[in-house]
C-alpha cells in the first residue's frame, strides 16, 4: 500500500513537473513573441523617426534651393544694376576728362570782385567740383580758383561757407588757421571762389618731410601738426562752429604771400 501512494505521487510529480514545463515553454514562448513585437516596434519606429527626419532634410535642402535661386536672381540683378551703373560714371568720367583736357588747355580770365584772374593750372577735382591756380592780374599774386557747379544744393553750400569766410576776415587776429578769402562770382556755367593758395595739405606733407625721417623729426611734426589743429579747432569753437570731417586731407599748408 504504501509503495502503491508512493508510485502515484511520483506519478502526480512527474505530471505536474511536465504540466510546468509546457507551462513555461508557453510563457518563454509568448515572452519571445513580445520580444520580437517590442523589436519591430522599436525598428518601425526608428523607421518612422528617420523617415521624418528625411523628410525634414528634403524640405531644408529645397527652401535652401529656393533660396540660392533667389540670391542668385538677386545677385544677377545687382551685378546688372552695378555694371549699368558703373558705366554711366564711367561715361560721366570719360564726358568730364574731356571737358577737363579742355579746360587745361584753356588760359581763361574771370573777374571775381573787380579783380581778374587768369585761371592757369588745373589743380585737382573733388566732389563738387575743381580747384585751379589762377593769378591776380594786379598783384601777381598766385590763388586758388574754386570752380563749383551752379546747382541749389551747391549754392547753398557755397553760401554758407562763404559767410563763414566773409566772418573770419573780418576778424583782426595775426595768421589765423582758416583760408583768406578773396572773393566769390556766381554766373550761369558755375561758382567761382577766390581763396588763399594751399601749399599741400598734411598728408603729402607728412610724406614728403616726415615720413622718411628719424624719430626725432617725427615727434617734431607730430607736435607740431597736434598744436596747429588744436589752435584751429579752438579758434572755429569760438565762433560756435563744430567742424566734423577732420581727416590729413583736409587739413593743408598755405603758401605765405609776400
């Protein structure tokens, strides 16, 4: 009897044992089912994440191509701009050589004020128009002719400096710092201004008498050329001026008349 129970509950071990088993091939099996979801899923969504990136990639690659064709419409329109623009000042330069050569070659008188000038020399072109040297028919003295465009901007401009010009003669101070001033002629082919004769201005100063020197000589013109800009400086401050467009080239050496 005993070895009998004994048999059964083998049996009933062996059975459960096996009952277990089959359980646990079923969950290792459901398991590795979830596992393989769980990869197809990670896999569909990393294919979902880099399709989207893709597709992110093409649409900054075309508005970058949009923009490119834009900036090179835009670039072509500027280079058509440009090049028509530049040939109308070259055509403007080409028209004011010529008009230049001719006024070179020309020995032209003018009277400023009563007093007539033969124009001689042409000195150099600006922005609004040209300087010559022209020569005082009474003393011989040599001045500078300024020969401006008769416009409403130029003229005001030029009225404006000339009342400046007109105020400093009138002041009594030995060698002040501001160009003498001779006189002004307004007609229909331009501006004429009779000034005080500029020697050179500081910058060819500074290259033809100190830049090649020593220490010493350019710590002499240094000083030198702080002092007198000071000293003009000061003296517009006076007249309540503020002068704005302090540069070597504007700045220039006058020729001392006897």
């Amino acid at each position: 009897m005993g070895h009998t129970n004994s048999k059964l509950e083998l049996e009933e071990l062996k059975e459960q044992y096996k009952r277990n088993e089959q359980r646990a091939t079923k969950e290792n099996l459901i398991l590795r089912q979830d596992i393989e979801k769980l990869k197809n899923y990670q896999v569909a969504q990393e294919k979902s994440v880099m399709e989207r990136q893709l597709e992110q990639l093409k649409k900054q690659h075309a508005e970058l191509e949009n923009r490119l064709c834009q900036q090179q419409i835009n670039h072509k329109e500027y280079q058509d701009h440009f090049i028509g623009y530049m040939g109308k000042i070259l055509c403007k330069l080409v028209r004011a050589t010529q008009e230049e050569k001719v006024l070179r070659k020309e020995h032209k008188q003018i009277e400023i004020e009563g007093i007539v000038y033969n124009i001689r020399e042409y000195v150099s072109h600006g922005g609004f128009g040209e300087i010559y040297k022209g020569k005082n028919t009474k003393n011989h003295h040599t001045v500078t002719i300024k020969v401006l465009a008769n416009s409403t901007v130029i003229q005001s401009q030029s009225n404006n400096e000339i009342q400046f010009l007109k105020l400093v003669q009138k002041i009594k101070l030995d060698n002040h710092p501001v160009f003498e001033y001779y006189g002004c002629k307004m007609s229909n082919d331009g501006i004429y201004i009779a000034l005080e004769l500029a020697h050179c201005d500081l910058y060819k100063l500074w290259l033809d008498m100190a830049a090649k020197g020593d220490f010493e000589k350019k710590l002499y013109f240094s000083t030198m050329i702080i002092m007198y800009a000071l000293r003009t400086l000061i003296f517009l401050e006076k007249l309540n001026i503020i002068y704005g467009d302090i540069k070597p080239q504007n700045l220039v050496v006058v020729q001392m008349l006897d």
